[in-house]
C-alpha cells in the first residue's frame, strides 16, 4: 500500500491544464479520495487520514524530513556497528 500512496504523492502539485489559460494542481485532497478503497473496512485508527498523508508527505519530500530520517538512520547503524565491533 505504501507504494501506491508514495506513487500517488509523486502526483502532488503536478499542473493539469484546465484549458482558457487555467491550471490546476493535485492537492492532497485529491489523493485521499483516490485512496478512499484502501480505507474500506479498515479499522478507525489504521485508516489513511489527511493529517496522516500530510505527515507521510512531509517525511517524504520536504528536505528537513529527509535529512531527520537519514540522521536518524545513520545513528541507528552506527549504534549497531559499536555494539558488533565490541563482541
């Protein structure tokens, strides 16, 4: 389901021309409806909200969420690779 949400967001804010001179662009608004099948039947607190994709977005694509989760990340596997190298 990720992969489908991630390729959904690749989406956002791409320009569809409206035609007359106007444009329009995917909101997220607009991804959430597409994903209204996923939330069928699912329980009340693992559905795909707004709040939800916006912060998934976020992690995603805005650069100071890269940059969080890769630092995060790289302290993690250091962490591991001091233990390793104690044993």
């Amino acid at each position: 389901m990720r992969v489908d949400v991630n390729e959904l967001l690749d989406l956002r804010g791409v320009p569809i021309i409206l035609g007359g001179g106007k444009i329009h662009r995917i909101t997220l608004t607009e991804i959430l409806r597409d994903l209204e099948p996923f939330n069928e039947g699912r329980d009340t607190r693992r559905r795909i909200t707004y709040d939800s994709l916006w912060v998934h977005a976020k992690r995603q694509y805005d650069l100071a969420g890269i940059t969080a989760y890769w630092r995060i990340r790289t302290q993690k596997e250091f962490k591991e690779f001091k233990k390793a190298l104690r044993r």
